[in-house]
C-alpha cells in the first residue's frame, strides 16, 4: 500500500509540472493580455506593463527545459498570436472613436 502511495505521489508530480507550464501559465497570461486589451484597446502595446509581459514571455521561454520551437507550436502560442492580432485589428478597424465604445462594452462585464 505504501508503494502504490508513493507511486501515485510520483506521477501526481511529475504530471503537474509540465501541465503547470505548458497549459496553465500561458492561459494566465492570455488572461492578463486580455485585460491589457480591455484597459487600452488601441495603446496597450505601448504601456509599460505589455512590454513588461512581453519580456516575462521572452525569458520564459529561454529559461524553460522545453525548447522555443516547441513552446512556439503550441496552441496556447497560436492563441496568444489571435489575441493580438485582434488587438490589432481593433485599432485599425475601430480607430480612437470605435475604442471608447468598445471600452465600454468590455467593462460592463
């Protein structure tokens, strides 16, 4: 019994660590990404803070024991890619006056 405890305590550990990484931490920063949308749609890529996330993402990245490329061909990346280029579209589709009713809108939730 003590065996199968700790090998159950074994797998539970070496599953969460590279589902922490790989899954759960680039889903917080989508969701911080998103909110630096709602904030500032058409400037949020000129605040301190995005150039501090994109930084945070950049040393994620080279600090990881997975490589780049693989970080890159995940679908959490792909996602993260949407979000901006949304952001983008957002600003040149909508312009300063379109923002502020899109600002609005996000809030409310």
């Amino acid at each position: 019994v003590l065996f199968i405890i700790i090998v159950w305590l074994l797998g539970i550990v070496f599953f969460v660590g590279p589902v922490m990484i790989l899954v759960v931490e680039p889903i917080e920063r989508m969701v911080r990404l998103l909110g630096m949308l709602m904030k500032d749609p058409l400037g949020y890529a000129n605040t301190k803070e995005y150039r501090h996330f994109m930084q945070e993402e950049e040393d994620f990245a080279e600090h990881s024991m997975w490589g780049k490329e693989v970080l890159d061909g995940m679908e959490t990346k792909f996602l993260m890619n949407t979000l901006l280029r949304i952001g983008s579209l957002m600003k040149v589709g909508f312009g300063s006056a379109g923002v502020e009713i899109i600002r609005d809108n996000l809030d409310r939730d």
